[in-house]
C-alpha cells in the first residue's frame, strides 16, 4: 500500500482541540494524540474532543494508547465514532495487537524493545500502511536514561533501532516514519537528522512543534542540483550497456534506482 502521506507528521494533543486546525493546516498529517501528550485526568475530555472534531480522514492519524495501557479499549471506541481510518499505534509489540485494530489501516509504532524484535512480522502485516520508531521510550523500556549522547547523536542502541525499523519496513514494501527530534530550537540539527533521514529511505519524520515542519520539508526535497543530476545520469544510462562511468562515477543499477527515488520525492514535491 502506498504512503501518500508528506514527509512533516505533527503530533497534537486530542485534549486541545484549539489546536487541531492549525496543526492540520501546517503540517502534511496531523497525529491527534491520546497517548503521551495527554494527562491521565484528561484522557476522557481528549476522546470527547476527538469524536467532536472533523478533520480530513485522509491527512489524520489519531495516535492510541498501548494495547495494555487501559485506555486502548476507550480509545477505540471513541475512534469508531469518528471518520478516521488511519491509527498509530503506541508501543506496538506484537502481530497479534495489530489484529486488534481490524478494520483500520495502522501505522505501528514500535518503541520498546520488545516491539524492535519483533518489528520484523509487524511491518509483513497487510494492515500496516507504515512502521515509525520512538527512540526514549525505547532507552526507558531498556532502564536507560536518554537516547542521544551530549553530541545530540543517537547512541549505539538507538540507532541499532532506527536502522532495525527502516529495514523491516523496506522488506515488508511498507513506509517507514523517523522518530520525534525533541530538542525544538535546534532546528540545525533537526535539518541534519532529517536529510540523513531521508538519503536513507525513510518515507517521512514526525515533529512535536510547528516550527519543525518547513525544516523537514525542505531537507525531504531534493535540490535542483540533485534533480538536474538525476535527470543527466538517467538520460546518459539510455545511451549505455551495463556499468558505466558518469562525471567521474561508476554507474550501475543500485545508482539509477537512488537516481530514479530522487526524482519520485522532487514529483511528490
């Protein structure tokens, strides 16, 4: 199935629905949040605001609490009063919670260990449209502390995750979402994170702040120079057999295909 979402996701809480236009308006998709953003006392109000709201289905996720959180079954209550269709799941471990949103098409998000062993058969499920990460809840589930080194890049683990999540969603034919850049003004590294994200495959990133959508925007669009190439390289592969050498690279099939991506993102674009 393809991923016909933009590349800028941005989370909203579902108990501020004050919100909800703005965050939809700015962003390619709007997650509205059940999950982490909301307070447990406030977990009843953001459901009722959910069920009130009237956001495009086709560019909303609705973010879900854990399967065994205890408000799963809430939310999916209120979920099936709404339009909605597409659900990002929390804390996804297992193919067997997946099949407990039949009838949805659910973007598991896997972010503790458990769900990182198994993201394997979680991205194969035909239900799922795409697979994201979410790197502190991971080190929290591992007894960590924080996923980024002083730095700001990933550690070991973290990073053993994100390339763990990309490489089952390819295999499965499925998108996959880079996790959260939490350090909001650094927009810099954000943008750096970003580019990598998407040199990389990965199909988009999700943000928690407004300010962070234009930066992973441009960074998921390809330059002019980088479409120009694109276009000279596969115009001179017409006129060639097999390998060949192209202002001073060797040519061959896995270069045409990162070629031929980049002028796919600058269509979407």
């Amino acid at each position: 199935m393809k991923f016909d979402l933009g590349p800028a996701l941005l989370f909203c809480p579902a108990d501020r629905p004050d919100r909800f236009a703005k965050a939809a308006e700015r962003s390619d998709a709007v997650i509205l949040d059940l999950e982490d953003a909301v307070a447990p006392r406030d977990k009843a109000a953001a459901r009722e605001a959910l069920v009130a709201s009237n956001l495009d289905p086709v560019s909303t996720i609705v973010r879900v609490n854990a399967v065994h959180s205890g408000g799963f079954a809430d939310d999916l209550a209120a979920l099936a009063r709404t339009d909605y269709r597409r659900v990002m799941l929390a804390k996804t471990e297992s193919v067997e919670q997946v099949s407990l949103l039949d009838g949805w098409d659910v973007i598991a998000l896997c972010e503790t260990a458990t769900g990182i062993i198994q993201v394997a058969s979680i991205a194969a499920e035909p239900s799922v449209i795409a697979v994201m990460w979410g790197a502190e809840d991971l080190v929290a589930s591992l007894g960590g502390t924080s996923s980024r080194q002083q730095d700001g890049r990933y550690r070991t683990v973290a990073s053993h995750a994100r390339s763990s999540v990309l490489i089952a969603a390819g295999a499965a034919g499925k998108a996959a979402i880079d996790s959260v850049y939490i350090n909001i003004p650094d927009l810099d590294g954000l943008a750096l994170e970003a580019q990598d994200a998407r040199a990389s495959g990965f199909a988009a990133t999700a943000c928690i702040h407004p300010s962070q959508v234009a930066v992973i925007r441009g960074a998921y669009r390809p330059t002019p120079e980088e479409i120009a190439f694109a276009i000279a390289l596969l115009a001179a592969a017409d006129e060639e057999r097999g390998v060949f050498r192209f202002e001073g690279r060797m040519v061959d099939e896995p270069v045409l295909r990162h070629a031929q991506s980049v002028l796919r993102r600058a269509e979407y674009h």
